[in-house]
C-alpha cells in the first residue's frame, strides 16, 4: 500500500464514503482518485456499491483486510516517528511542523 493509498483508506475509514466526498477530502483530481480507488478495491482494502436507481452512484467501504492493514500502516508509521525524533525536544518538533507549514503556504500562494 501507497502512502497515498493510506491516506485515502483512512478517509473511507473515517466515513466518507462517496467518490465526490472522497475528492473534496483529498483534494484530489477524479482521474488521480478513480486510479487510487482501484487498486485498493484490488487489493482488497474497501469494497464498492452500486446505489441509486441507475446504480451509477458508488459507495466506498473499508474490508476487514483494509482494517488490518490500517493498523498495521499507523502502528509502523508511530514507530517510524518515535525513532526519528527520539532525541528532539517538544520544542523543537514544535518548530518544525510550524516551519513545515509556513513551508507549505508558501508552495501554495506560488501561482504557476
């Protein structure tokens, strides 16, 4: 699984359940998360629903597979986060997510 996949599991965790919610959550473009979408249902991750009378609309949802793995990603991710900033004080973690943000404002007002 993908960081990103990860991140969009976490979504349909969450309850967002729809490919338009989905979108506006992430924002993501549609083709970027219709391919996302894909592989996790191939991975068995979550599952899709037709719904509505035409059953065009789809509903999203997390498999027990997708749970595990869940788990699993958040449990090697905190690891993974407590190795690295084992000898960083709160202050200075503190400073970097302050710096990371303005960092990404930045990126954002760049008008390209």
């Amino acid at each position: 699984m993908t960081i990103s996949e990860w991140q969009l599991l976490a979504k349909v965790i969450s309850g967002i359940q729809t490919q338009d919610q989905l979108a506006a959550a992430s924002s993501l473009d549609i083709s970027t998360l219709s391919r996302q979408l894909k592989s996790l249902v191939a991975k068995d991750m979550i599952s899709k629903t037709a719904v509505g009378k035409d059953k065009r609309q789809l509903i999203y949802q997390v498999t027990d597979k997708g749970l595990r793995s869940n788990q699993q990603a958040d449990q090697l991710y905190q690891e993974l986060t407590a190795n690295v900033f084992n000898h960083w004080t709160d202050e200075e973690q503190q400073l970097l997510k302050i710096l990371l943000n303005r960092l990404e404002q930045s990126i954002n007002r760049i008008k390209i």
